[in-house]
C-alpha cells in the first residue's frame, strides 16, 4: 500500500485532496473554491514578511509603509501582492458565493458548508477593513473613523464600546495597535474555518450545475479535477502578476498615498471596492442606526436563504424565473458598489434606497414566492 494511504496523516490528506469522489458534471465554476484557498495562503505568507517590517504606532506607521517600499529587498513586491492580494481574494470570495447562489450548493445537505462560508465572509470582510486602516494613509484614519463611530448607534452601550475599540477619545495609538493585534490574529482563525469549511463539504461532497445527485457519476479529485484546478490557478496568476508589477495601484485610492491627517477631512469617504455595497447599504439610511442595522442585516441575511429557498429543485440551471431574477439581485448588487463611491446626493442616495431596498425583497419575498411558483409548475408538468 502507498504511504499516503498508510501514513495516519497523509490518509487524511489522501481522502480529502486525491481520491475525494466529485461529480464528473462540475464546470470551471467551482474552481473558485481552490483559488480561495489559494488566495488565503498567498494573504497569510505575504502578510507575514510585511509585519517583520512593520511598526503598529501611528506616528510610525505611514512611514514604516515607506520604508517596506523604498528600503527592504523586494519590500514593494511583497507589499503590492498583500494589496493587490486582498482585492484579488475578495474578487474570487464573491465569484464562489454567487456561484453558490446560483447553483444551490446552500441548500441541504450542504447548508452547515453554506453557513461556514458566510462566516468566512463576514470575518475576512474585518479583517480586510482593518489591514487597510494599518497603512494609515489619509482614507485609512477616516474610514477607521467613520466605521468605529458606527458602534455609537448601539444603545445604552454604543458610546463606551466605542471608547474602549479606540482605547482613548478617538482613533489614535492604541486603536492602531489593536487593529493590527487583530489583522494578525484573524487569519489563523480563518485558517481553522476554512478547514471546517472543508471537512462540512468532504462529508456529502461538492454539488454539480444539474441540480440533482452526482452518486451516480463520480470520478476521483486526482488527476482530472486536479489537472483542471491548475488551469485556472496559471490563470489567476497571471491576471494577479499583471497588477502586481504593471498596474499595482489601480485598486488603491490616491488619498491613502497622503499621510493620515486628522485635521483634514476628505471630499468623500470611499472605502475598498470589495466593501462598496454594504457601504451604500449604510449610507443610504437617513438614521445612523438604521444604517446600521442595515448594513449588517445585508451580511447576515446570506443565512436566511437556506430558509427561503423553498424550491424542490437546487439551482437555477432549468429554472427561467428564478435565473431573471438572480441576474437582477446581481445588477442590483453592482449597482450598489457605484453608488458606494458616488457623492451623498440627488438622486444616488434615492437610488441606494431602492436598491438596499430590492436587495432585502431578493431575499425575503422575491426568492421564496417565486420558488413556490416554480415548485407549482414542477408539479402540474409531473402530472
């Protein structure tokens, strides 16, 4: 017997990456999970070589950037692919979850795979947030600002929770070195659920684009699916080397190459492009606690659509009303992440509320009553 199905660990490794049985139906789609992967241990390496050069104090911290930049071998490299890294990873996250919207891969068996992920989701979301206000430019204090002063929505504790984030009156020394207390923490924690993640999918398997079970047509995850994952792992790392050494600044906003000044507010605050949405959620709501509630309503709602979903068939493949509607909650959701960026105005913030508007219908009216309809139709057609 070989020493992969011998060896104690190695068996482990063996029946989850090697001769883990997967539908022979999957498309390139769920190649998107590999890259996820691939994209936390490129965060979680590249990470880790910045903070060897790094300084948490906030008179220090723009310039520790710089320094990373200008005088440590290859500091820019290992710089750039952290930044870049981030929007990379959150591009492949949303790509995975809506490919999970699309197909059904949230509904049973697989809804504790689901709710993991979500999880993974919100976590990396904050994680995200605060690696952007360590670098301390002008955008990074102010969102840091903006983002902590949301918790004085809370009642009766919102303002002492607040205080005791920023560790004094505002954010200043402690809160940076709080954040990146954290910023270095969470990732481990990721790490432990991306392996939950994992173990709750090796228990039922990966579904497939047809909606039905694929017990009947399974091949081993090596070598096809194997061969298949690297097709689109060469891929990305092209696409990420393209930024990374031609263009490694189109994600960042100019403003956060200005040193963070707390004397001086920008025209706009605009945060990352990966939390535009949520952010036009927030900013949309004429009350602050409204907005809010809002905004993390919007994340914990991906849990309710194991729920709603009341369709007897997973995935949209041959469901016509279903698939209009899933492309408009996607337009609807890009729409969102321009008016994120927009001036607070006539008429985006109108729009913003139509559109935080639809987003919450999606999910609670337009998902369960159009499955209804479907499941209806399934039936007079099986008659």
């Amino acid at each position: 017997m070989t020493m992969r199905k011998s060896n104690p660990y190695l068996t482990l490794v063996n029946s989850y990456t090697m001769d883990s049985p997967q539908p022979t139906s999957m498309n390139y789609w769920w190649n998107l999970g590999s890259l996820t992967g691939l994209c936390t241990v490129m965060q979680m390496a590249s990470g880790t070589f910045t903070a060897m050069h790094y300084s948490s104090n906030m008179e220090l911290a723009f310039n520790s950037v710089e320094h990373i930049m200008r005088d440590v071998n290859a500091g820019w490299l290992i710089r750039y692919m952290h930044a870049n890294g981030a929007s990379f990873f959150f591009m492949c996250l949303y790509m995975h979850m809506g490919k999970a919207l699309y197909y059904g891969s949230y509904k049973t068996p697989r809804v504790l795979v689901w709710s993991v992920g979500v999880v993974i989701f919100i976590l990396t979301m904050a994680t995200a947030f605060m690696g952007y206000c360590l670098v301390y430019g002008q955008m990074s204090h102010w969102g840091a600002t903006v983002m902590t002063n949301l918790l004085s929505a809370m009642p009766f504790i919102g303002g002492d929770l607040m205080k005791v984030i920023w560790g004094g009156f505002s954010v200043s020394n402690p809160t940076m070195q709080r954040f990146f207390a954290l910023h270095f923490l969470l990732p481990f924690i990721l790490a432990a659920l991306v392996v939950m993640h994992f173990m709750a999918l090796h228990v039922h398997g990966s579904s497939n684009p047809l909606g039905m079970t694929g017990n009947m047509d399974r091949v081993p995850m090596h070598g096809y699916f194997v061969f298949k994952d690297l097709i689109t792992v060469f891929v990305f790392l092209l696409v990420f080397s393209l930024f990374v050494f031609f263009s490694p600044n189109t994600t960042g906003h100019p403003d956060n190459y200005m040193p963070g000044n707390p004397m001086v507010t920008p025209a706009s605050m605009v945060p990352e492009w990966y939390l535009l949405p949520f952010y036009a959620m927030l900013r949309s709501m004429p009350d602050k606690l409204g907005g809010v509630v809002a905004m993390f309503s919007a994340l914990l709602m991906l849990l309710m659509t194991p729920i709603t979903d009341r369709s007897v068939m997973r995935g949209n493949t041959f469901k016509l009303l279903s698939k209009f509607f899933f492309f408009l909650f996607l337009f609807n959701f890009i729409l969102l992440g321009n008016l994120g960026q927009v001036h607070v105005e006539v008429p985006f913030m109108e729009l913003g509320q139509y559109a935080t508007f639809f987003y919450f219908l999606y999910f609670l009216v337009i998902v369960p009553v159009i499955s209804t309809m479907e499941n209806m139709l399934f039936y007079m057609g099986n008659k």
